[in-house]
C-alpha cells in the first residue's frame, strides 16, 4: 500500500518534523509513505467570506494536482466523520483488501479545504470538533496511521 499525505504549507517547527519523520520511518515497514508539500496562499488576518474562499479555491487547486485519479482520498476535516482507531485500521484495512492500494490523505491549511477538494474526497474523517494547527494534525495523522497497521498486523502497539 501507498500512503501520499497532501499537507498545505512548509513545517519549520523542528519537532514536528522529528515526530512526523519517526512515524514515517516506523510505517516504512508497512507501507511506502510519501510527503506532499503544496504552498499555502499568504493572507492578510481580515479575509471577508470572498477572499476565503479564494485562498482555500487556490491551495484547493495545488493540492488537486497532486492526487491522481486511481487514488482513494481521505480528506481531514472539522465536519468529517469521528472513528476510532480500530476503525480505522478497519477501513484502511479494508480498502487495501478491494484493491485500493494508492491512498491520499489530505490536510488543508489555515482556513480548511475548498469545496473542490471535498468534492474529490472519497471520505471524510475528523479527530475532533476542536481546530488543531495542521503541522500538529500531520503528526497525529501519521501516527494514527502507524497505530492502524500495527492493529492491524496484530502488534502489541495499540493498547
């Protein structure tokens, strides 16, 4: 299986990037992972509802021309569906059973995603009702990732 995680933005903060890149590793035994970084759109502080969606339409756009058509996307977002990790371990488990080997996952920036993005999505999941900083939901991604192939493998991991 394939994993692609489509973020909006850079992460500089160097223990995000610690974090993310231990969980990278520890999947690399259970699946290839790819990093996809598009640019975020800079932004004045007071958007009006327009200005919004049209930064979200632009980073919409780059994170679009990432994802290929065989891929089966998950996008992260507030009002997605909440799960839990056994869940899904089961999901991931059973789209790799179906043949769906190619799978995106996808965190927007600052303001969320565009509707374009949400319209491309195959499904739609949320940690929480609460906001959380993309950099720090790349990390819990990844490592809700891990935990679901480590349930699903049967390792002691989860508990």
């Amino acid at each position: 299986m394939k994993i692609k995680v489509i973020t909006v933005g850079k992460i500089k903060e160097k223990y995000f990037v610690n974090a993310i890149g231990e969980y990278v590793k520890r999947l690399g035994a259970y699946c290839k992972v790819e990093e996809v970084e598009v640019g975020d759109e800079k932004c004045p502080e007071n958007l009006s509802d327009k200005e919004m969606i049209q930064v979200k339409d632009k980073e919409g756009e780059r994170i679009l021309s990432k994802i290929k058509d065989g891929d089966y996307v998950i996008a992260l977002a507030i009002e997605g569906k909440q799960i839990s990790s056994e869940d899904l371990a089961d999901h991931i488990n059973s789209l790799a059973v179906s043949g769906k080997s190619d799978v995106a996952f996808v965190i927007g920036g600052s303001l969320g995603l565009s509707d374009e993005v949400m319209k491309r999505a195959n499904y739609k999941l949320s940690f929480s009702k609460m906001t959380f900083p993309h950099q720090l939901m790349k990390v819990v991604l990844v490592e809700q990732v891990y935990r679901a192939f480590r349930i699903i493998n049967g390792h002691a991991y989860h508990k």
